[in-house]
C-alpha cells in the first residue's frame, strides 16, 4: 500500500524537544499542568465537525474531550516523570498536550511501544512498563507517554489514531491521497497482549524500536 505517515518519518522518532523549556525536570508528584485556550501555531486543518465520520472510534469520545492524566517523559531529563493532562478539543482537531497545544494534521500516527529514544534514555530505577508506553510525533518532537493500565493506553490510542487520520484527510496530507484505516480497540489490544506475553515468555525489557515499527507498519497499511 501507499507509504504511511510513520514509514514516511520514522527515521525522525528519536528526540523530544531539546530546546523547550518547560522540558526541565520537575518533581513526578507536581500537579498535573492543565492546557492553555490558544490556537495551535501551523494549523492546517478547517473544523472536522462538518465532516462527522460515518462511524466513531469505537471508543467513547467524552473521554478525549474531558482529558486524562498521563505521565511524560522529556528528553532533557529523562529520568523525570512529569503528570501530563492530555485533551481534544471539542471538535477533534487539536490537542493539548500539557501546556503545549497542537495541531492533529501536525501530527504522525501514535506509535506504540519505547520506539523514542527518549524511553532509553529513562534509567531502570524509573521502571516504566514498556507495554504502556507510546509517543506522538510532529516534525519537530516526540511526546513520549505512559498510561495508567492497558485500557487508558488502547482508548487513547485508538482515538488519537482515528482522529489523526481524520485530519490528515481533510488536510490533503494522508497517504498520498490514499485512504487510511483507523485502528481498531482489537488492533491496540493485540499488541499491547503481544508485548505483555513477549516479556513474560522471553524475560526481558523491551523489544527493539524496529520490531514495533514493523508491526505498526503493518497495521497502517
């Protein structure tokens, strides 16, 4: 099929953002930042509320609008957790990530898995799970997160692959014009099953970057 945007850019999957500021460490148990109202800086995409998908997500939206607490790893200071409020905008079309407010055209499909290299750089003592970890990815950064427990990771999951794609459409810039197929709750269980059971049979951490990437690659074309 077509090149995904993860095959497009997945070269680029190995920084958080080592010029912002607010990536300095601070302490794990500090409140949870909640986002600012402002517009995203390069948004390329008109309001998806005209255009409502024949079918949802399959997961219930309130969730993305009312926000969740996640936990963020920054490249700066790796060995820091930081409590992340992460929210969709009432019409899906941004994202607010802490402080930080972007743009869904702006960015790639979620990736699942340690596939940053941010996650490497976390020392062991933090213990993060890899099977709850994904990022997300603009051209410029990657937001690496942990979720709570394998049902925060898939709804999150699944719902900001949907709605990614829904914004790539409508800004020309998914698959070369080509359609996209969302991830479905059953896709994401499987991997984070696959993981869970790749770590229990083998006893050890995380699989390669390139194994999740593969398998991704997989899935989104």
């Amino acid at each position: 099929g077509p090149e995904s945007p993860l095959t497009l850019h997945s070269a680029s999957f190995n920084f958080g953002d080592p010029e912002d500021p607010e990536e300095a460490c601070v302490s794990p148990d500090a409140s949870p930042t909640h986002p600012r109202d402002a517009p995203p800086k390069h948004s390329k995409v008109a309001s998806l509320a005209a255009v409502s998908p024949t079918r949802g997500p399959g997961i219930p939206t309130a969730l993305l609008t009312t926000g969740t607490t996640l936990t963020k790893y920054t490249w700066q200071a790796a060995k820091c957790r930081k409590a992340c409020l992460l929210k969709l905008n009432a019409d899906f079309t941004t994202l607010f990530i802490g402080s930080k407010t972007v743009a869904l055209a702006d960015l790639e499909r979620p990736m699942y898995g340690r596939v940053s290299d941010t996650f490497d750089r976390v020392p062991a003592s933090e213990s993060v799970d890899p099977v709850l970890c994904f990022s997300l990815a603009s051209a410029e950064r990657t937001w690496d997160l942990v979720a709570d427990d394998d049902e925060q990771l898939v709804k999150w999951f699944v719902g900001l692959d949907f709605f990614i794609i829904k914004a790539l459409a409508m800004s020309g810039a998914g698959a070369g014009g080509g359609a996209l197929r969302p991830l479905s709750v059953n896709d994401v269980r499987a991997m984070v099953d696959g993981e869970r059971a790749a770590m229990h049979l083998y006893g050890h951490g995380p699989r390669p970057a390139t194994t999740y990437l593969a398998e991704m690659s997989h899935l989104y074309n």
